[in-house]
C-alpha cells in the first residue's frame, strides 16, 4: 500500500520553517552597541544615545521638553509636556528601525 503525501501538509510545513528561519535571521547574532538616533525638530545634529548604558536624558531642544529614559537595552519617551502624551504611551524600543514620534514636541527616536 503507498503513502500519499498531502500537498496541504507539505505546505504547511514549509511555511513554519520559513517562519523560523526569518526569525532566526532576525533576532539571533545580534550583539549589543545599538544606537537611538534623536532628532529635533529645525536641528541639523542628531544625538546619538547608547542603548547599553542605563540613564535618563532630557531633550530641551525641540518645542517642548521631553525626557528620554534608557533601560534594558531599550528607550522610551516618559515625560512629555505634550497635552496628549500619545509619544509616552508607545512604551521602550529597542528593534533596528523602531520609532517613537512625539509630534508636538517635534522630537524622534529611531533605533540604528
């Protein structure tokens, strides 16, 4: 008696490992010294904060004042005298081309 291979199974299965191996290819045999890049509105320069080093940095530059706070590899906006705080609840990024806006202020994050 042959066996037939269902054509459903197979794609299924193919599907999982292209799933594990963009995740892998993504998140493994990454190390550390990621960069967040902080840009200001109307500002030529870019603060270059490292990501490995925990530490509070407030940004008086743009419109309004916004306090950055670095932990666990990851930055996030935690104060802002924005009147929405929309930026504050976009909570710690820390992935390459991550970003965190806050508009009103005129100040963003991106991950390097």
């Amino acid at each position: 008696m042959k066996k037939y291979i269902n054509i459903n199974t197979v794609l299924i299965g193919l599907v999982l490992v292209l799933a594990v191996a963009f995740f892998a290819w993504q998140n493994l045999g990454k190390t550390g010294g990621k960069v967040a890049a902080v840009h200001i509105d109307n500002h030529d320069e870019v603060i270059r904060i490292e990501l490995d080093k925990d530490g509070e940095y407030p940004i008086t530059g743009g419109k309004l004042p916004v306090t950055l706070v670095v932990k666990d590899g990851a930055i996030a906006f935690v104060d802002s005298q924005c009147p929405d705080h929309i930026c504050e609840g976009t909570g710690f990024i820390s992935r390459e081309s991550q970003t965190a806006i806050c508009m009103p202020a005129g100040v963003a994050i991106i991950i390097e």
